[in-house]
C-alpha cells in the first residue's frame, strides 16, 4: 500500500480482517475466510488474542490473496496496481457447525451468490448487514438485487448507491434501495461521514476531523465492526441504538485511518474508543 | 439559470439579495449594493417589505449585473455561460451616515480591496464576517490576506480553503487561515454541510437532506445571512450561540435551494424556519 505519507507491504489487510478486529472491541467474533499456507502465523496469534473465533478460516495449499495500491495525495482516488486473487479464487464459504446459530452475520464485500450461500448456512440470524460494490452491482446485479432480498442493513458507499438506484439524490436512493430488501441503508462519504436511512428517519453521521489521515484503506469494514459489534452488545435495533452503532462505526473507522494496515487498531484500549465517542458528541452537538 | 430541473431567465439573484433576505427573517438589514436603471420595481418593495433598508443601494445610469449559468445533471458543476458587470464595473461601496454605527458587518464576495473600503467606513463593528473565492485568493492575494487581516469570520468553500491555505487537510487548512487573521472558520461544503472551527473546539453541521434540489445559487450567501442574522438578534457569540448560527444557516441555505431565484425565501415563514431547525436536532441526535 502506498499513501503520500509512505509505504507499507506485505501488510495484513482484507474486509474479514478489519471488520472482525474492529467488531472485537465490542462483542465476539467468528470469522470465515480462507487464506494461504504462507499467512503469517503472527497474524493468527492478533486475532487470537483479540479473542476472534478461527474455526471458520480455511487454510488453503497456495498463496493468500494480494492486492497492491496507491492513493492519490488528496487519497480521495485509489489505483490498483496489482490483485492477487490466490487462494481467494476458488473460496467457497463453510460456516462451521459451532458458527450456525450465529444471530448476527455480516456478509463483507464479495460475490453475492457466495453471501447467499453464507446466509443459507445460518439458522435463524436475528440481523444481517452486508456492504457489496461496482464490480458486482456492473457484472452480478440480479445476484446482488437477490442477497439484498436477505438483508436488514446494507452499508455501502455513495456512489455505488448512486449507480444502484440510479438516482443522484441520495434521499431518493436510499428509498429505492430500500424497497430492494434492507429496511435500513448507511451510506458511507469518506471524510463527509455517513447518513444512516431507516424507515421512519434520517441520521446524519459526520467524520471525525483528522489532522493526518495516513491510509484510508479498511475504514468501510471497520465502520461495519464497530456499527455491528456494538448492536450486538446492545442486543438492541431500535432507532437509538442504530445511531449510537453509526458513531461507534464511525470511531473505529476514525482509528483505522490513522496508520497502515490494522497497525492502529492493534494499540487501541476501549476507553480511547468511548473518549473518541464522547469528541463525537462535542463534535456534533447544539 | 438552468438547472436539471428548468430554467429561470431574468430572476433577482446576487449574495446581497440573498444575503439580506435570509438575514432579514432574524434581524434588521441595512444594504449596500449597487442596480442599473432597470432594475424592477417590484424587487425594491420585495426588500421593503422584509424591512431590508435600502439607503446603500446606488441606482447608477446603464443595466444591472448579469449572470447566466448552467448547472450539471448532479448539481456539482457550474458553468458560466456568461457574465455582464454593467454597472457592477465601477461599483465604489459608499456606506450611508446612518450605516456607520452598524455592529454586525458581512463582506460579501468582492474584490477584497472594496472589502476593505466598506470596513474603512463602518466604526466599530462588534463583529465582521467576510467571504471570499479563488478568483481573488489566484487574482489579489495580497488584499486578499489584508482583509482577512480585518475579518473575526471567514465563511469560504472547501476547494477554496484548500487553495488559500495550500493544505489538502482542513484541520491544517482551518489553523492556517485563522493565524491570517479570522478567529473563526466556516468551511462550506455543499452537499455535504459545513464545519466550524473556532479556537477551542470544531463543530460539524450536517446539510439537510432535500429529496430535490432545485438550484444551488445563492445557498452560501442564504447560509450567511442565517449565521450572522442569528447572531445579531441573539446579541451573543459564544461557542453555544456560533453553534445554533450555523444550523440557522443552514436551515436558510436549505430553503434557498429548493427553488430557483429568491422564489422559496419569499414565500417562507419564521415558523417554517423553526420547524427545519428541529428536524437538523432529529438529524444529529445520538
């Protein structure tokens, strides 16, 4: 990963684990994913301790997935210079006998038949959120209109609600969206925060004013840990507890940004987590 | 102006008109501007009757001010299709005797060296707010600089911070303009709200999600006129009441954009203005 403030490789990265990490803060995680036989066993020993549930990662002969690039100096464009699909190539989702009563799933951003098949393997999940994007609403978009049917909370960026509804007007697209499936719609703006759509009203999230963002890569599956793992604390969805969720997204995504890969998140306490909250607070209030 | 969703051809425009509409609704407005001989009657006693004094309105042989524009599919873009400055050329603010006690002064959008003028006339101004944009900051940065010098508030877009700071951050961006001079920054971002910075603390504001907005013209001189209209009327200037100026002005900028011209503002009621101020809380409530 290259940002205009340096350079990180061979860095661990990847939705499962920003969001697992971030989601750890708040409530325990089981994690599905696959990587290679050359995974650092470092990396394993992190989850571990942040107590994620591994029975769900496969372990796969090959390399694990790679992906390589660059961030323009204002790091609002990403160029890819190089994905490694590996072992992620042929990854087909097992939900381990131990994970099926899971009550909260969140089907991180990968081909929507294989979020269907996730969803299919689980009991009776009392809140499904998933985030999807361009490649898949271009190339799988009755894929994705068919996981959306399944969805009670979708996060997803601006534009890509914009090229999902085909509609300019954010107010308008959420609605559209939302008659797809997910009751509730978080769009994510980057450094503009998110606005939260449910049914009855709009939330309006801002982004916490960093004097130095270093690499943005990660912040959308951190807000998703932080936005799922605190509901599921709560073991709440009313419409406070869905706003508190967004601000506690917010905070881990907040945290991510500030340094490389999950380098941030490894040194975080919770009570950085519940200060940066209550700056949220001041942030925001009048 | 035309706009995606029509076109108004020979409307009442210019920051002073929506400046002094939009304040008018919290406080009493003394103007200063100039009109060419056919300026329409009907829009003088639109200002009279919002009780906007109109002693600092030269009416100068030749036409008014012209400006005529087009706006892209998604509202972001503008393009200036043309520009008549008619009697604007040779525009000399000349502030009338019974103006020069005025407390609350706001410097709208000209050349930074008339700016200057205007402050040289008024005595002493218990507040002064200013704005400026990158055709001064490329053109007159000298007066630019000077002026801000003279402002306690710089309301400016966010590319336009950008330019004026050279600073990519707008944490970096705000603490260096304020150390040319304004003590408080307010960064507009359209779309997506605006930020306040202020020595001890930032404030966010979001922008209020219209399901249509009609034309964006005038929205920053609109939020202005909210900001330092509340601020006259409530006397004070403290973090609690720099906070509720900005939600004002963006109630007013809010309106302004869902009509083209002054048509939203004219029809609009304080009770309506209240109503838009209750449901920015509902917004950010968490």
């Amino acid at each position: 990963m290259e940002t205009p403030f340096g350079k990180a490789e061979e860095v661990l990265g990847g939705s499962a684990s920003y969001f697992s990490i971030a989601a750890s803060f708040f409530t325990n995680i089981r994690l599905v994913a696959v990587v290679g036989e050359d995974f650092p066993r470092e990396y394993l020993d992190f989850f571990r301790e942040r107590g994620v549930d591994l029975q769900g990662l496969q372990r796969l002969p090959g390399r694990t997935f790679r992906w390589r690039g660059k961030y323009s100096r204002d790091l609002n464009e990403r160029q890819t210079i190089d994905t490694c699909l590996n072992v992620f190539e042929d990854f087909r989702p097992k939900i381990p006998e131990q994970y099926r009563s899971s009550q909260y799933i969140f089907l991180a951003n990968i081909d929507p038949d294989l979020q269907l098949e996730v969803l299919k393997q689980v009991k009776a999940p009392k809140l499904t959120a998933g985030d999807t994007m361009n490649f898949w609403i271009e190339g799988k978009l009755r894929s994705v209109k068919e996981t959306l049917r399944a969805m009670d909370i979708l996060t997803i960026n601006q534009e890509e609600a914009e090229q999902l509804s085909n509609e300019d007007n954010l107010v308008r697209a959420a609605r559209k969206i939302s008659s797809l499936g997910p009751k509730t719609i978080i769009i994510k703006r980057g450094e503009y925060g998110a606005l939260m759509f449910t049914a009855g009203s709009i939330f309006s999230a801002p982004a916490y004013p960093l004097e130095a963002v270093c690499d943005p890569t990660g912040a959308g599956d951190s807000f998703a840990g932080g936005f799922l793992g605190y509901l599921a604390r709560s073991r709440k969805q009313g419409d406070r507890s869905l706003r508190k969720a967004v601000i506690f997204g917010s905070v881990m995504a907040s945290f991510c940004v500030e340094d490389f890969s999950l380098n941030r998140l490894k040194s975080l306490s919770y009570p950085e987590i519940e200060e940066r909250f209550r700056e949220f607070k001041e942030l925001t209030i009048f």
